[in-house]
C-alpha cells in the first residue's frame, strides 16, 4: 500500500506543501495519540476558558491548538495561522508561501462521550508582503489543499490538494499513513440526511419544506425512504458522506438571533466544501456556493448544505435556485 509520503512524492506538489502536508499529517499522529488516552492523560473535561465565540474551551481543545501552533511554527513554511480557538490570526514568521486556518478539534461536545472527534485544516496561499487578517480573507476556491483527520476506531486523513481526494488510514503499528481509498467519489444520489432536528422549528421555510418531504418517505413527493444520521461532529458526518454519500446540513435558523449560522466558514465549511467537490460533490449555503464566498472576517460562520450532487440540487429547488 502507497505511504502518505510516497502519495505527495509522487503527486508533483511543490516540495514546501509536500512538507507542510507532512507537518500537518505528523502533528494529527501524536494529536491521535493524546485522544486516545483520554482520560489515562487527564486530558478530558472543560479548560475552564471561553474561545472568542464565546464557547467553552475543552482541555483538549486547547492542548490540540497548542499542538498544531507548535507543529506549524517549527515548519518553516507557514507565514502565518488562523485557528478557531485563537482570538486573532497568529504571524509566525516573515517567511514561507502558506497560510494554514484549523479547526483543531472538531466535534467538542463528543470529547468526554468517547465519540467522533477530528481536526480539520485548510492551506491557502500567502500573499506577498506584511500578513494581517485580511491576507485570510481569500474565497475557498484559493485553497491549494484542504482535508481532515478523524480520530475514530481507526485514525483517517482525507486529504485534496486540487486533484480529487485520497483517505489514508493510520497504521498503529508502522506509524504511517496509508493510502486506502484513491479517488474517492461521492455517488450523486442518496437516501440519506444529517441535520439537527431539534432545530427544526427555528429553520427557514425552505428547509422546513424540504425536511418535511423527505420525512414523508415512499408515500411523500419524493417516492422514496429516506436514513437519518448525526454524529454532532462535521467530520464524521462528512467523512461518512465522503465513504457513501449523503446530504448533511447544518442550515441558518433563528433559535439564537445574534447567531444564524453554526459552522464556520474558515476553518469547516471551505475545507469541507474542496473535499466535497473534488469527490464529485456539491457544497452551497443554500443560495450561494460556498468556495466562491468573499470572507469578510476570520471567524465568520455560514449556512452549509453539502453532499451528493443530485439531491443538494433537489434541496437548493427548495430554496428557489
Ligand atoms: O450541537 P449540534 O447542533 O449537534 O452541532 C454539531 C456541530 O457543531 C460542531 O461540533 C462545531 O464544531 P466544534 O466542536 O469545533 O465547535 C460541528 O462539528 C457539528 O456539525
Ligand atoms: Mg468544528
Ligand atoms: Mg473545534
């Protein structure tokens, strides 16, 4: 079986996002390691600090962040950093051709139910001179790789660099990532959704409409029985959306007026959005397409509908497009 690092040899990437790729990839090895422990390392529970959001900060939260941070400071290759769990993009240095935004450990909420966890990473281009948030502030289409490792029964990174997306397992025993799915495609249709339910009375009619047929099953408007699923981490239910298609949302609601939208542009819905497309996907807030958005700052959230190509075009029909 290919090694990662046979993978990017042979995938004619520029030697510097070669090794960055490699940082990224070590870094998740010894993150996968410390989830594993668990609370053998005492690493479980609430830092007892709030991230700008406003959202309490996990210990792990926290000690995978520093991970990372350390990780890219020491690659050489990163100018500069922007991560959820920083109130501000991080300079590391006046050199290198790359920005990295992270979400260091997706899917809070399961760390302390031994559930899906992951972290998700997107590389963009650095431009030239001084590095302040709005050299971050580049649609997700300029993103020369994105991906994510999920730390689950087995440890798997997807990965894209623009010519479709690879998932590598991690090999507990050598150490290495190896190739074990190439070319991963996403089938266009499906008969199965993830979305929280429970916000349901807080969504637009659009989506109200377009659940409640689903629901309906066989003898709905759609003719068919449709599965539910939800991991409350992005990266499991887009991973199993990458593994066997699907359609997962996360869609605007009202339930918090100052809040519309749960997921966060930077550092989830654009890397999300690559993986998806480069596996034959499609990726939309439900009128725009979610690569194609103009950031207007870092910790900006959006609506995302995202999956199998077919029935995101019969949910974006709901929404008039
Ligand atoms: O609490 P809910 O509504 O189930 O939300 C789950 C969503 O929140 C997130 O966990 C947000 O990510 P973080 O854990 O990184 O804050 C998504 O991964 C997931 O899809
Ligand atoms: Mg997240
Ligand atoms: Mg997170």
């Amino acid at each position: 079986m290919q090694t990662l690092s046979q993978y990017l040899n042979q995938a004619q990437l520029s030697p510097a996002l070669a090794a960055l790729l490699t940082t990224l990839a070590n870094s998740s090895k010894d993150i996968s390691q410390a989830v594993r422990k668990g609370a053998l390392a005492g690493v479980l529970g609430v830092a007892g600090t709030e991230n700008v959001q406003g959202e309490s900060q996990k210990k792990l939260d926290v000690i995978t962040n520093d991970m990372l941070k350390d990780a890219l400071a020491a690659d050489g290759h990163v100018r500069a950093l922007a991560s959820e769990e920083e109130d501000e993009v991080v300079v590391l240095g006046d050199k290198g051709e790359f920005l990295v935004c992270f979400d260091p450990l997706d899917g809070s909420s399961n760390i302390d139910i031994n559930s899906l966890v992951g972290t998700i990473f997107s590389v963009l281009p650095a431009p030239v001179g001084e590095i302040s948030e709005q050299s971050f502030l580049q649609p997700g289409r300029n993103q020369v790789a994105a991906g994510y490792v999920l730390y689950g029964p087995s440890t798997m990174l997807a990965l894209t660099t623009g010519k479709g997306v690879q998932l590598f397992t991690l090999d507990p025993v050598s150490g290495e990532y190896l190739l074990t799915v190439a070319e991963v495609q996403i089938p266009k249709d499906t008969a199965e959704f993830a979305i929280n339910m429970s916000n349901q009375r807080f969504w637009e009619a659009a989506m109200q409409n377009y659940i409640a047929d689903l629901i309906q099953g066989k003898a709905g408007p759609r003719g068919k029985s449709f599965n539910m699923r939800w991991i409350a981490a992005m990266v499991g239910d887009v991973h199993r959306v990458l593994s066997r298609g699907g359609l997962f949302t996360y869609p605007t609601d009202t339930k918090d007026p100052k809040k519309p939208f749960k997921l966060r542009l930077m550092y989830e819905a654009n890397p999300m959005a690559l993986l998806v497309e480069q596996a034959g996907g499609k990726a939309s807030t439900g009128y725009d397409t979610i690569l194609d958005i103009q950031p207007e700052q870092i910790h900006q959230r959006v609506a995302v509908i995202l999956g199998s190509a077919n029935e995101v075009d019969v949910c974006l029909e709901y929404h008039g497009r």
